[in-house]
C-alpha cells in the first residue's frame, strides 16, 4: 500500500519540501490521526530521506533537469519500505559506504551522512532503473524494537 | 548583549558560557554558519563551553553533528564542554543513533545546563 507519493523538480526546495512532508506524517501520526505508522519508525525514515536529499543535492550530477520521486510503502509485514527515483549520474552506494567505514575517525566532521542512511534501514540498495539515467535508492526503515547504531565513530 | 552569526544566536549565561538556540535545523545548509557563531563566541567572549538548545529542533544531520565534533574538538583542550539541552525527539534519535549521549551530557532544560556549567 503507498503511504505517500511525491514528485520534485527542484533541488533548492527537495529538503525542506521532504521534511514538510514527513513532519505533517508524524503530527498526524503523535496526534493518532488517521494515517498509519509508528512515531519513532517516521523518525528514522525521515532521517534516512533527509541525509539521502541532502546527498542529492550536495553532490549528484544531473544531465538534465532534476526530477526525484519519493515513495514510501507500508508492506504487509507492517514495514515500511522507502523507494527514491532520481535522474542522476548516480554513483556506487555500496563502494561509497565501504570507504566511508575504513576512512573515518573518531568524531569526524564529514562523512556520516550515508553511513547514517545505512544505520536507519535494512536491505539498502541504489540500482539503476530500466530507463537510464535513471537510478532508484530502496530500503526498508529500521523496526522500532531495533537498536540500530553507528560503531565507527568512537 | 547577544551575538548573532546569521541565523544563529549565542547568549552568554555565566564566565566562558554561552547558550546557542539552535532553532528548527542544524544540518548541511547551515552548519557553517554555526560554527562561525561558535567561533565568534571563542575567539570574541572567551568561551569555551557551550549549551546547545534544541527545544525547536527538527532536524539535526549528518553535517550538523559533524559540525558540533568540530567545536567539540576545538573546546576540549581549554577543558571546555558542550552539552545538550532539551533535546527534541528527531534530535534524540540522532543521539541514540551515534551513541554521542557519551561524548555530550544531556539536560532536561537550558537552566538545568546552566548549574551544571556554572
């Protein structure tokens, strides 16, 4: 079931566009209004979306106008599932986060962002999408009763 | 008197102390202007201990964080500190997230903090 669907066109206004979208989604959740989802699930899932748009649009190389897509699912195991389209260059995710574990120190200034990602989800992956240059982000949101953490920084 | 760094506030509350609102976000859009407000602060009022308020706060990120490291390292050999005060829950989730509630001490309110430095 699609919880939420949005599209965005410009990279000036994607964070504080993304964190209106989730901050309405946690009221409405903390409120216990009518759409579904666990506080501290939205949290992490707001956290992982945010520092994956920051990424976006600190350091993604578009060849055209930008176009990114937010999906979010609520799978029938009562997960939610994240899916993020864009139209970049894209990168290797799993080469970037290798490197991020072996070069960081303690208490670094940079590089925790997609670290972070990684820490907040389960079965993260960026593939490229069938229509190039196009390439999708997926993972799931890390279950509340999960002590999810970073082990690199200390 | 107040200090302001662009968006950031600094308020200085006791000998080498001064209290920084961080307002809805601290994150990659505007870390650097809190740095300049922390270094300000330093290099202009002497501080070397700062109480970082996040009563409002929405959104601490990666960058943000980073950021708070950095005045971290630049306080500590003046056994300077920074602590937390009323954290919010988005910025409790990044605490628990990167275990920093052992690097920060963490206060219920701003007054609370203040004691503890004081």
């Amino acid at each position: 079931m699609t919880a939420l669907q949005y599209r965005f066109t410009d990279l000036r206004r994607l964070v504080d566009d993304t964190h209106a979208i989730f901050d309405a989604w946690i009221e409405d959740v903390s409120e216990g209004g009518s759409v579904s989802g666990d506080a501290l699930t939205l949290l992490r899932l707001k956290l992982a979306v945010h520092e994956w748009m920051a990424n976006l649009v600190q350091h993604a190389r578009f060849a055209g106008p930008p176009v990114v897509a937010l999906q979010v699912l609520s799978l029938p195991s009562g997960e939610v599932e994240c899916r993020i389209e864009d139209n970049s260059e894209g990168f290797n995710l799993d080469a970037a986060l290798d490197a991020r574990r072996h070069a960081l120190h303690a208490l670094p200034e940079r590089g925790m962002g997609l670290l972070i990602l990684h820490a907040c989800s389960k079965d993260l992956r960026y593939v490229q999408a069938s229509l190039p240059p196009s390439h999708t982000l997926v993972f799931v949101v890390a279950a509340p009763d999960e002590d999810i953490f970073l082990d690199v920084l200390f | 008197m107040q200090l302001a760094a662009m968006s950031f506030v600094a308020e200085p509350v006791g000998p080498g102390v001064a209290v920084v609102r961080i307002g809805k976000a601290l994150n990659f859009s505007n870390a650097a202007e809190f740095k300049a407000c922390c270094q300000q602060q330093q290099a202009e009022r002497g501080v070397h201990s700062f109480i970082l308020d996040f009563t409002d706060t929405g959104v601490l990120d990666s960058t943000g964080l980073g950021t708070i490291f950095s005045i971290y390292r630049q306080v500590t050999p003046q056994a300077g500190q920074v602590v937390f005060a009323s954290v919010s829950r988005p910025v409790q989730v990044v605490v628990q997230l990167t275990r920093t509630y052992k690097v920060f001490r963490q206060f219920a309110t701003v007054e609370e903090a203040q004691e503890a430095l004081g």
